[in-house]
C-alpha cells in the first residue's frame, strides 16, 4: 500500500499478552514511517507497559471500567472519547484487536484510511475502508497475523522486533529485590483468567519442588491464593510478588530473572518478548498460534484429544491430569543446563 500518513494511530486495547505480541508491528510502523506522529489506544490498566516507549508520540488510554458505574455515564464517556479521538485527526488507524468496541473506536477516528482485518468479529469489519485478507488466519500465530498488517502497510520488510521499554528504576528496583537470593532466579505465574489455561497449583509445586535457585511468584492479586499454594509445596527459596507489582516492575522482575515457568498468560508472552527461556503447559490453546514466540520449544501441548479447544470453562478438565509435571520436567531441566553454560562463560 502506497501510503505516507503523517498521524497514525494504533488501536489494541487489551490484554497484556496482545499487546506485547503487536509490538513487533509498532517497530515496523516507526521504521517505515521514522516523521510520523505515532499513537497507540489502550486500556489504562495496561498503559504504563506503553508509555514513554520511544517508538510512540503518545498514548491514549480508554477506561473500560466506566462501564461498572451505569450506562448513562459509560454513554457520557464513550462519545467524549470519540470526539477525543476525532480531534487528534488521525490519517491512519490501525485496529489490531477486530471487536465491536475498538470498530467504534476506529470509525470515531474519522481517519481517511482504516485498517483491519477481513475476518474481524463483531461487525468491526464494517468500520474500516481497507481490509486485510490473511489466508489460514485460524492456525496462524498472533505475532504473524499482526504482522500481516504491517506487510499490507508495505513496512514488514524487516525482521520482528520485540521492543519492551523496562524503565531503568524498575530495572534497578526488580535487581534490588533479587540481589541475595541464590540463582537461577526463576520465575512462576500460577494463574490465568481462563480456568481451562490454569495448570494446578500442584503440579508447579511438583515440577518446581527442587528447582536450584529461586522461585519468584508473579501475577495479579486473583492469583495469589495459587501462588501460595505452590509455594507451600516448594522445598527451596522462594518470594512472593504475586498482586504487588504494577506492569513496570513486573517487566522489571521479568527482564532480571533466569528462566520462566508459567501458563498461556500475559507474563508468560512478556517474558517471552524480553528473551528470557520459557517452560510453558498449553492445555485448551495452541502453542502454533499462541506460544512464547520464538521460544516454542519449551512449551509443551497436552494430547487429549481435545486439547487446544479455546474453550474458557470445561465440566472435564482431563488435560490437567494427562499433562503432569513429568511430561514439563525435561523442558526445565533443558532451561536449567542452558542456564549453567551462559552462566558459567559470562
């Protein structure tokens, strides 16, 4: 597309893991377009992984949870974020995340040039005046599929880039925590949102129970029951950060740890992004379309027959007991040697 948009913005609201998987986009977009005015929409809750981040001009946040305080003000709210939208008068607008909302979002924008994807959900599609065909989208991963919009764009020439801002005092605030405590540090996310993604307590403790080095438990504070749980079946050193963390530190923890153990969640793919070897259980999602990219060889997917379901509540639940802590323990103990080597050369 032969095109030279003086304001774009990029419209990905949510979650955690989406948004470090379209980073490799923003990098493109800077790269092809080095003058131009640069935005990205985002949740709040998930803004300060974004900002500041030097490929962005700025960073516009939407607060979702207006919607919990009634609909006449969630109504109030989202035509004033429209107008908001409207008056920073975008060329560009790149939707990212293909739902009802972030369609609205786009089509507020007013933009002369709208993109998104041909398979969009929730009528988004009808919001934008390019769409971007992808062939076996459905088996694709989510860092290839973004970036099938950054090759419509004419600026996925280059390799992918995973370009996580960690601020300096988060990184020095997370190596102060870590000081002392014996290496490697590895660290764990016990939870999930979705009950079928959440591998039992259990069996972290199992596979984790006489790891050399530190477990450093990490998540939201929904999590932290489980993370205690685990804790309490570990025979080493552990610390819990689990609920304590806002996303700066938690990039922090993650760009100054060793090795990390988690479910199919957001820690897990920004661990992933800052290069740190992953060990991962997939139980209702596939690592071909949402692995630890460019680490998939830690992950490991069950074999029941119906696994990678995406289905978000199961009466079943067999892939837990089928997917144990044996099957995950050569993937460990592969990131611990690999760990051993680098340690001892640097």
């Amino acid at each position: 597309m032969d095109f030279h948009p003086r304001r774009i913005a990029i419209i990905k609201p949510s979650a955690l893991g989406d948004i470090v998987h379209a980073l490799p986009v923003l990098a493109a977009l800077r790269l092809k377009f080095p003058e131009a005015h640069l935005a990205w929409v985002v949740n709040k809750s998930f803004e300060p992984l974004l900002a500041g981040h030097p490929d962005l001009n700025e960073t516009i946040a939407f607060d979702r949870g207006i919607g919990k305080r009634g609909a006449l003000r969630a109504a109030k709210y989202a035509v004033s974020f429209g107008r908001e939208l409207r008056r920073r008068r975008f060329d560009l607008v790149i939707d990212l995340q293909g739902l009802l909302r972030s369609g609205l979002m786009t089509r507020a924008t007013g933009a002369a040039v709208r993109v998104g994807f041909a398979n969009a959900r929730e009528g988004s599609r009808l919001a934008y005046t390019h769409r971007v065909e992808i062939q076996g989208a459905e088996s694709m991963h989510a860092v290839d599929r973004y970036w099938k919009v950054a090759e419509f764009l004419g600026a996925g020439a280059g390799p992918k880039r995973f370009h996580v801002l960690v601020a300096p005092e988060a990184r020095a605030w997370a190596a102060n925590e870590l000081r002392d405590l014996p290496r490697p540090i590895v660290a764990v996310a016990v939870g999930a949102k979705w009950v079928t993604k959440r591998w039992p307590p259990a069996h972290f403790a199992a596979l984790l129970r006489d790891v050399p080095g530190t477990c450093v438990f990490l998540g939201s504070a929904d999590d932290t029951p489980l993370s205690l749980e685990a804790i309490r079946g570990l025979n080493g050193p552990s610390r819990d950060f689990t609920g304590k963390t806002a996303i700066p530190q938690l990039a922090g923890l993650l760009s100054e740890s060793d090795i990390m153990v988690g479910n199919d969640t957001g820690p897990l793919h920004l661990a992933a992004a800052l290069g740190v070897p992953c060990v991962a259980p997939y139980t209702c999602t596939k690592i071909a379309k949402h692995g630890p990219y460019g680490l998939f060889s830690g992950a490991l997917e069950t074999a029941v027959p119906c696994g990678g379901s995406y289905i978000k509540t199961c009466p079943n639940m067999i892939c837990m007991s089928e997917l144990g802590p044996a099957k995950l323990e050569p993937k460990l103990a592969e990131a611990i040697r690999t760990w051993s080597r680098r340690s001892r050369s640097a």
